[in-house]
C-alpha cells in the first residue's frame, strides 16, 4: 500500500456548514470518506496557507482518485491535489535508479 497525502480547499458552502457547527469534527467526514474507498485513513490536519487541509492515508491511487471525484461532487471541497511518497533512498528506491539512467545531452 502506497501513501497519500491529500490537501484542498473548502467551498463557501463547506465554510457555512462550519458557521452553523463550529464544534464539528473534521476528521470524521475525512475518515469517513477513505474508509468508503477501502483506504486506511491515518490523519487529518487543518492548515494555514494556500490549502485548507491535508489527509494521509495509505491506500491505491485509483483509492485517492475516488476520494477526491466524490468529495469534489459533493460541492464542499475543491483543489484537491493527490501526493504519493515514494523512496528516495535505499533498495526500494525505484525512481532514483531510474533517474540514474538519464545522461543530459552531449554528456
């Protein structure tokens, strides 16, 4: 199983929501939502700056995908942006190996 890191933006519509509860639990509806997919939900964080949360789960990208169609259609969040980790050291580091192919031209 990969992991994922999922940040997005709230709409006006999920912002009027907060207004009219604001003790709600976030994380619930994020949990909710990757569990719906089969993915295992890790964490959910509120943030300052260009996106309004981030979500880590561990899962598949069609997983990620799904989460991300369906709560965009749900009109509460929008600008969701997919991150996978991946190895950037060790034998498991796939992508650095195949970097390590690539010669620049006239090299």
């Amino acid at each position: 199983m990969a992991k994922f890191y999922c940040m997005g933006n709230y709409t006006a519509q999920a912002f009027q929501g907060f207004l009219k509860d604001p003790t709600s639990d976030r994380s619930k509806a994020a949990r909710a939502a990757g569990e719906a997919v089969g993915a295992k939900f890790i964490s959910y964080d509120a943030l300052r700056g260009s996106y309004d949360f981030i979500v880590v789960f561990e899962g598949t990208f069609d997983q990620a995908a799904g989460v991300k169609l369906a709560t965009e259609a749900s009109g509460a969040l929008t600008n969701i942006n997919i991150c996978e980790a991946i190895q950037m050291s060790g034998p498991a580091s796939q992508a650095v190996k195949i970097a390590a192919k690539y010669k620049a031209p006239g090299k």
